[in-house]
C-alpha cells in the first residue's frame, strides 16, 4: 500500500552468520537449492510430546475479542492540517487507521487458498499446473478487497511463523531490512510437494515470489500487481489492484499474462483480470477471466474467439450462469466509490479455477477480516513457550489493539519504536551491522535476479539468540 502512516530508523539488514549446523534439518534440497525441512515433527518437544494446544490445530478462533473502533471520528485531512510546517517523518497517525495485525501476518494471508497449489502438484499436464498457479497468484489479493486498515510495520528483526497441519504447510516470515523495507517468506508443504518464497518491497516495485513444485521439478515466478487505496485524505477508502502479473514456468518456458484491470473512468473495469496462458513460442493455449474479489475462469482460446465474435455481431447469446447479473456502472466517476459491480459474465464452456471464501458474517466489525484472517494472531494456551519470542503475536501494541485497548495500544507503539530507534543507534555508535536471523542475502535459483534466501533452522526452534525487539 501507499502512504504509510510514518518512517522509522533503521539499518538495511545484511547476510547472516549462519552457525554451524544452521542446516541440519535440510537433509533434502530442491532443485533450486533451497532447504527442505524433512523432520516429521514441528520441532516441538520430544519425539511424539505435543503440547495440549498447538499452532497447527485445526479449530480456531471465529472472532476478534473486541470489535473494530470507529474511525468516523477521525479526518486523515484534518490531522494533516495540524502538522502543517512538520516534517512528514515526525507525523504520526493515529492507531485508529491500522488494523491489529503486523504486515508479516498480512503477507501469509498469501496461504488461505494452499489448496490451489496442493490441487497444481496433483496435476499430470503442466497446461492445468499453471491454470492452477495462475488462480493461487490472483488469489493471494483477494483478501484486501475492502480492507483499509493499515497494517502494522514490522519491526526490524519481527517475525511471524505459521503451521496448518489441516492446511498442508509451514510457513516462517522475517522482517530483514528497515530502510528499505523488506519482508521475506519461506512456506513448506508438509508432504513436501511444494516450496513457496520471495522478498516482499512494500515501498518499493520489487519483489519476486517464487513457487517451486517438487514433484514435476517446476519452479514459477511472478510479482504482485499494484495496491492503489483511494480517497486516503478525505472520502471513503477503497482499493484497486492493476498492472500486469507474469507468472513464467521455468521448466516448460510456459507463461501466464495477467491483466488487472484499473478501475477507469466509469468504474467498468474495476476488479477485473483478464489474460491467457501462452507456450514457449508464444501460442495461446488457454484464457483466462474474472474479478479479483470474485472468481477466475478459464476457457479454451478457439471458444473465446467465437464467443466474442458473436457479441460483435451482435448475435444472441447463450444466457449466463443463474444468479449472474449485469448490471451498468455507466454512473462512477473518478475515485467515487464504486457501486458493488455486475458478477462475472460466465462464458459457455468455462471452467471454474477459483471462488474467494465466503467472509464471515460480522466481518465488518473485525476489519473485513477473512476467516483465516481472524485466526492469524490467535495466541492459544501454551504457545508462548513454542513461538520465537521476535514472533508478531507476542507485540503488545497488536494485542493491545486487537483487546480493544486503543490507549495502551498507541503507548505500546511509541515505546517500541523508541526501542528500535535506540538499538539503531547503539549500533552506529560501536560500528556493528544487523544481523538477520533465519534469512540471508542472495540470488534467486531461478531468476538469478537478488533475492533474500531462506538459511533453515526455525523449526528446530533454538531461539536463544533471537533479539529483544519487544
């Protein structure tokens, strides 16, 4: 998102010193040589001792504990006003306008529909492995559509680790840099079919992500469309993602050309994805349709063509799918909000590749937090003694804020980020650099472009030289 809400001080984290035995839970690497971890366990305890409660447990929470606070009290324009003649970096705003989540937390949003990339590695064809793919990349923004909250900036050193033994995978995410800011992941599943990766740049147009599967020893990379939020200053928020997402099989030489679609003048365009996956010498051999928020839909290139040759004749056409309105938009204009648009005009002959979840029914209370969402700061009996203590659940200003206690929550804020000021500059006063963690500095085996590289070791959970961040 643009227009953070401050900019902190900071360091540009640097290569990690990797221990020895870092490595000693990848036995196994894939093709790209990335570590796999193969241990049967979490890492938790001995062989076969579970604690009562843990992190992969399949029942989680359907609630927030206390409702979101009303931001109609609050003008973005109004505190801008009074800040008048201040440096941008000393304007902070009010933590009405986050949500109670760290932006770590925001990026294994990613994982909510895993089981697209579960379905991919079952696939003998590598055509339905990257319709498959394609569907998880749209996927992975689908569950900011109406989420304008803020999320947290990590700190420098934060991290956040999620397992969902029900569904498939592992995931670790370290904040590595500050200035710039930088986000990596590293996802597992568990029956080690696939990797998932990448350097998130939320400031900056970078960033690749990388999902390798193992089983066809097929790796594809992409880059996430652009996030606009409207109306920041004054009106009602409301958000686009657009651009051109490329997803690139390096096996086959395959490609998916994705088109997000920006809202344009009469909001007809808004939320929509349009494109087509291509062979290496750049024949169609499948388009691709659908909104962001909605659903995607694939047809065979020879059924589209004829499809759309009919509407240009102006021929009658097949009715849509029951329950499929259109509906004109012909009345937006320019960052007005845009009414809730017609569902997706079905083609005859589709095939459906994704549905977004369905929201829970007091999501407007809880952020339009999805229900996975919901879950992802859930701190159950006992896990502080499992997570890292650097982990997102444990910040007291997030949990404060998620509690409902929005005076404490600012106070939390203020007082880490003076920490983090304050080690920034212990260390420029002995000449020392950061050291990350769990990630280290590297190129990507793929695309040989730079890249931060998972080094291994989390789930052995030796925590014992992790900072005090909080």
């Amino acid at each position: 998102m643009n227009g953070d809400e401050e900019f902190f001080d900071a360091v540009t984290g640097f290569d990690s010193d990797n221990s020895s035995g870092e490595f000693s839970e990848a036995s196994q690497r894939a093709p790209g040589g990335l570590p796999v971890d193969t241990s049967k366990s979490n890492g938790i305890g001995e062989a076969g001792e579970r604690p009562p409660q843990e992190n992969g447990i399949q029942r989680h929470r359907t609630s927030l504990p206390a409702p979101m606070f009303t931001r109609s009290d609050f003008s973005v324009w109004g505190i801008l006003k009074k800040c008048i003649g201040l440096e941008l970096s000393k304007i902070t705003m009010p933590i009405v306008f986050n949500e109670p989540l760290s932006f770590l937390q925001r990026i294994t949003e990613y994982m909510e529909h895993i089981y697209l990339v579960h379905r991919a590695s079952r696939q003998p064809q590598a055509l339905e492995r990257m319709q498959c793919v394609a569907a998880f990349a749209v996927s992975a923004v689908a569950s900011q559509w109406e989420r304008t909250g803020k999320p947290f900036n990590p700190l420098l050193g934060e991290t956040y680790e999620l397992i969902r033994e029900d569904l498939g995978f592992r995931f670790i995410s370290e904040q590595v840099s500050h200035h710039p800011p930088v986000s990596a992941f590293y996802s597992e599943g568990l029956c080690q079919d696939f990797l998932f990766h990448g350097s998130i740049y939320p400031k900056q147009p970078r960033g690749t992500i990388t999902l390798e599967l193992l089983r066809h020893n097929e790796a594809y990379t992409w880059t996430n469309p652009t996030c606009c939020v409207h109306n920041v200053i004054i009106g009602k928020l409301w958000i686009e993602q657009y651009g051109t997402v490329e997803i690139l099989n390096h096996r086959t030489g395959d490609k998916c050309v994705l088109h997000f679609r920006p809202c344009g003048l009469f909001g007809k365009e808004l939320h929509k994805v349009e494109g087509h996956i291509q062979d290496k010498n750049k024949k169609k051999l499948f388009i691709i349709y659908g909104k962001w928020t909605e659903c995607l839909w694939g047809i065979d290139p020879a059924a589209y063509e004829s499809f759309r040759k009919q509407e240009r004749r102006g021929e009658p056409l097949r009715k849509a799918q029951s329950g499929i309105s259109m509906e004109d938009a012909d009345t937006e204009v320019v960052d007005a909000v845009p009414e809730v648009q017609d569902t997706v005009q079905v083609i005859p002959g589709s095939r459906l590749l994704w549905r977004i979840n369905t929201r829970p029914p007091n999501s407007a209370q809880m952020y339009n937090f999805t229900s996975f969402t919901v879950s992802l700061n859930e701190l159950q009996t006992g896990m502080e003694k499992i997570l890292a203590p650097t982990d997102c659940r444990l910040r007291p200003d997030i949990r404060s804020m998620e509690n409902g206690n929005m005076d404490l929550a600012s106070q939390e804020k203020e007082r880490l980020e003076e920490k983090q000021r304050e080690a920034r500059r212990e260390r420029a006063k002995e000449d020392t650099e950061w050291q990350t963690r769990w990630f280290h500095q590297g190129r990507n085996p793929h695309t040989g472009t730079p890249d931060w590289l998972y080094s291994g070791g989390y789930f052995e959970r030796d925590f014992s030289g992790c900072p005090d961040i909080y």
